[in-house]
C-alpha cells in the first residue's frame, strides 16, 4: 500500500482498536489491514501498536504518530476538496483547538451548534485544560490564550481582554462578613491556586494605579491547581475568589456568587488566538479562527458593553 493508505490504515486501526473492526468499515481483509500497520512501522522504524489477542493499544509513539496522522489526512481531505468544491462549500476534516475550562464552557461550546449546522462535515477537537499545550508538538491548529504569549515562534491575533471579579459565595459572606476595603482582607481567607501544588500561593491580587500588581497574602484552607475545582470552592463557601467576569456572570445573575470589593479587581488579562508561524492555513482552520474570534468578542463584550482592545 502506498504510505497514506497506510496512514489511513493505522488511524482507522488507532480508533477502534481492533484490527478485525478497522478492516471491515474500510472494506479491506484483517491481513491487508495488519500487513498495512507492519509496513508503515517498518517506514518509521518504530512499534506503533501492542498486540494482543483481545485487543490492539498504542504505543507512546503510536499515539503521536495517530495524532500527526489524523492531521495529515485532514490536510489531504482539505487538499482534494480545493478541487472538488468552491470556496464557499461547507468546510471537511478536522480542527484542533485549545481553551480555557471557562471559555469552553460559557462561550464557545453553546455556540458550536451553529457552525456544525453550517459545515456538517466538520469535525471539532476541543482541548480544554488549564496547562499551557505546546501547539506545535501537540498538533493544534490554533489557541486560545489567556496572559501573555510569550512565544516568537506564535502569531498572535489579540480578541480582547478579560476583566476579573472578585466573588464569594452568600454562605461565606454571611458566616465571615463582607469586605469593604483591602484592609478587611485580614479577617479573610482565600481559595488558593497554584499551577502546581506546592509552590507558594500568590495570594489576592489587586491591580495598582500604576498598571502593576499588588499581591496581599492571606490565609486559606484550600489550595487547588485546577480552575473548575477552584470555580466550586468558591461556590462551597471555603474563601473568596478571583475570577474572570465571563465566567462567573451567570452565577453572580443568579446569586450563587457575590462580587465584592469591586474597586479593587486583580488586572485583566489579554485574551488571544494563537497559531504557528510557519503553518500555512487551510481554508478550514481560517474559516474556524474566524468564526472563533467572532463569538469570543461577542462573550467578552456581553457582561459589561464593548470589548476592550490590548
């Protein structure tokens, strides 16, 4: 076989894990199906899949080689369909995007049915995590990023910024009181979080008249490293809170959070779709970055008039 039927082959395989099940949706022998995986491992010079009776499983280089793969065939898939229908035809294949939990959910997934509807082909990765992915080596098309880029190798498009607020649920005000000034916070404790547990909290952040940062330690019970477990400290009464507005809308709306000292919120932070210098956009990920941007603009501007530009 050539080596992109071999690709397809090994995707196939990667999916359903069986051999006997990927041979049958591409109308192909198990022997030709095996002997096409033996022949792309024999190309790469590495095992791609553990063997067994029951079942097959990746390797730790199966994985990465089905990950490039799947983008490959996209690519392919993008590549024929230049030929086989004009630009404005429903967009094919695959796109791998990275988010915020908080993007994800309050923006971007509502909002997904609407692109499916106009581009049925489509097929959407949705990685959301709050670690900082490595796009190139991890196969995204593009990014959504929250902070600094800190990346040349990045071309970064700016959307906006998201503007924080500081929250605590009914139960905590009501059981320690509400504070009216930074001086309070003394009398308060804080649901840290860390990237990784351990390291030292950075304690209530405050942005200054100057543009810089003011940090305020406090005591605090819980320390968690994820922001959906901080999100539901926060709601269970253990601390107070600092959260991106577009996150906490809907709760501060419906009064399972309240904001506090208002005054006084941490910096925004700037919000930016990111992808590689040295890839060459396909119709489909312009069209999906388009089409991203849009509805994030549309979420930062919602809870408080116009987006800010960087």
């Amino acid at each position: 076989m050539s080596p992109i039927e071999c690709m397809q082959v090994f995707a196939r395989v990667a999916e359903l894990g069986s051999f006997t099940q990927a041979a049958a949706a591409l109308g192909l022998p198990k022997a030709s199906a095996s002997l096409a995986v033996r022949q792309l491992e024999t190309r790469l010079g590495t095992r791609l899949l553990h063997r067994t009776t029951r079942r097959v499983q990746l390797t730790q280089d199966g994985q990465a080689c089905y990950e490039r793969c799947k983008g490959l065939l996209a690519d392919l898939d993008e590549f024929q369909a230049m030929f086989q229908y004009p630009e404005g035809a429903p967009l094919r294949g695959r796109v791998r995007i990275d988010m915020t939990t908080g993007l994800a959910r309050n923006v971007v997934v509502p909002r997904l049915p609407e692109l499916l509807r106009r581009h049925p082909a489509l097929e959407v990765e949705l990685s959301s995590t709050d670690r900082r992915v490595d796009l190139v080596r991890e196969g995204f098309d593009c990014v959504l990023r929250a902070g600094p880029v800190g990346d040349a190798n990045l071309v970064a498009r700016p959307l906006g910024l998201l503007h924080q607020a500081n929250c605590a649920s009914p139960a905590y005000l009501q059981a320690m009181g509400t504070p009216h000034a930074l001086e309070d916070l003394a009398r308060h404790r804080l649901v840290h979080y860390t990237g990784t547990l351990g390291a030292r909290p950075v304690g209530f952040e405050v942005q200054d008249g100057s543009g810089g940062v003011t940090r305020h330690a406090m005591a605090g019970a819980v320390t968690v490293n994820n922001a959906e477990a901080y999100l539901s400290a926060g709601l269970a009464g253990l601390g107070l809170i600092q959260m991106p507005r577009l996150s906490v809308r809907d709760l501060l709306a419906s009064g399972l959070l309240v904001e506090v000292l208002p005054a006084h919120p941490a910096p925004s932070m700037p919000l930016t779709l990111v992808y590689a210098h040295h890839r060459n956009l396909s119709r489909r990920v312009r069209v999906v970055m388009d089409w991203l941007a849009g509805v994030v603009q549309e979420g930062l501007a919602s809870p408080g008039g116009p987006v800010t530009q960087p």
